[in-house]
C-alpha cells in the first residue's frame, strides 16, 4: 500500500474505532458517520465487497444526499488516491463532491495536511529543553479522564469519555500523557495499522502551549513509534501544528477538507 494510502486507511480505521454506522436512508451509498464525537461523516469506498461498484445507483449531481448527512457533522474531503479507491470517477470525484456541498450552503471550515515520517530503526530522545517532561502511557480510570480533559481543552471542544474508555484495552492503540515536573499538561494517541503508526489527539493544555512543549512531546512520541517497531509515522496536521511537524522532518502528502453547514 502506498503512504498516501495508508495515511488515510488508518485515518478511517480510528473513525471507524471511535464507532461509526452508514447513515440510514441514505440518498448516497457508502455514507457513514461516527454516531458522536469526532463527529466525521465520509463516504466509505472500503465497505464495497471485492472492489464491486455495481451497488452505485445514486448520482450526486442531484444534491440530495447532502441533506442525509448529521446536522452536527464534519464532512472531510481528500483527493482521490485511484489504486485504493473503487468508486466510479465520474460521480465520485472530489471536485463534485465539494460542488454539491458548496451548492448547499456548506463551507470549508479547516484544513489538514497529511504528513509522514519514516521512521529510523536507531531513534533516540533528543537533548531536552523541558528536563523535566516525562511521557506515560494510560494506566488508571483517573488518567483517562485526565487524558480526555487535556484534549478538550486544548482543542476548545468537548472529547467523549466514554469513546476514549472503549480504546484503553486495544492492542492497537496507546494513550500518552505528556507530564511535566509532574503535572499532567499533554495528551496524544498512537493507533498502529500493520507497520503504519498514526499520531492523532497530540494537544497541550493551554497555560503550557507556545512553551516548546509540543516538540518535546513530538520527539518522545517519535521514539516510541520507533520502539513500537513501525516503519513510518503519519498524521494530519492542522494549519498551526504544520510547520513544527516539518521542523521534525515530516513530509507533505495531500490536503483534507473539512466542510461544515454553514
């Protein structure tokens, strides 16, 4: 599987985690929507058995099928990565997608840029400029609802507890807590896909941020993907985190959209 591919497969993989279901009644085959937070609603080419796009009857010119998408969600769009994707082109490319939002009053509200990293065998911890930062995984019910604080709070909206709980006992993922002279001020999440290892969740409480914090929290999670013996390390950086991510080495791959009713 391609990078682009994999950034976007695990990506979904962790949306599908969080606990998604198709949206019923739909006007567009494929719809799903987490049923809480994050809120995402996407159109799912991986649900298609063995690559049949034959099942494809709507056609998204007429619009309709905007209006089965939840009041509350937020409708990413990503360009189209042709080897993982089965979906008709003539109906399912981006531009008209993004068309058929914009004719129903919806509008761009963010953008990520999807970054990767590949991973060195031998990597180790960076000289510190915080030598008191110490990075922990999840252990108690009090850290994660610690965990779930920090995000909230670094991100200005409101993480679901009960969604982060269901993810403590998974394999495939691990919940850090960034600690600093202890006290608990960073919270991220790393969600592993065969040698793929997805950084999401990565905020710092608020008196803290500006503090080069976020770079030391980076650099310890870089490691422990390394330990965690993946290949490469992707995720999707906002506008602000962009350009401390390419500072650490990540390259650029493509750009998410993420539409909102207006």
């Amino acid at each position: 599987m391609h990078i682009d591919e994999a950034n976007l497969s695990n990506l979904i993989k962790l949306w599908h985690k969080y606990g998604s279901q198709p949206v019923e009644a739909a006007k567009l085959p494929l719809l799903v929507a987490n049923t809480g937070w994050p809120q995402r609603c996407w159109i799912d080419s991986r649900a298609l058995p063995d690559g049949d796009s034959s099942q494809l009857q709507s056609d998204v010119n007429d619009n309709l099928w905007v209006e089965n998408i939840p009041k509350s969600a937020i409708f990413p769009l990503w360009p189209t990565l042709r080897s993982n994707n089965n979906l008709p082109s003539s109906k399912y490319e981006p531009q008209v997608i993004e068309q058929s939002l914009l004719d129903k009053h919806w509008h761009c509200a963010f953008e990520q840029t999807a970054m990767y990293l590949t991973l060195s065998s031998d990597a180790k911890h960076s000289p510190r400029t915080h030598p008191g930062f110490k990075v922990r995984p999840v252990n108690t019910c009090e850290d994660i609802k610690m965990w779930a604080d920090i995000g909230s709070e670094a991100f200005g909206y409101q993480i679901d507890l009960s969604v982060i709980q269901r993810l403590v006992d998974d394999e495939e993922i691990q919940l850090l807590i960034g600690w600093d002279n202890g006290q608990a001020i960073a919270c991220g999440l790393l969600y592993k896909t065969g040698d793929i290892i997805g950084v999401h969740q990565v905020g710092v409480k608020l008196a803290f941020q500006g503090k080069g914090f976020a770079k030391c929290f980076m650099l310890d999670i870089i490691v422990a993907c390394s330990k965690w013996q993946g290949k490469h390390v992707v995720l999707q950086a906002s506008q602000v985190g962009k350009p401390l991510y390419e500072k650490l080495g990540f390259k650029s791959q493509f750009l998410i959209q993420n539409f909102q009713r207006v």
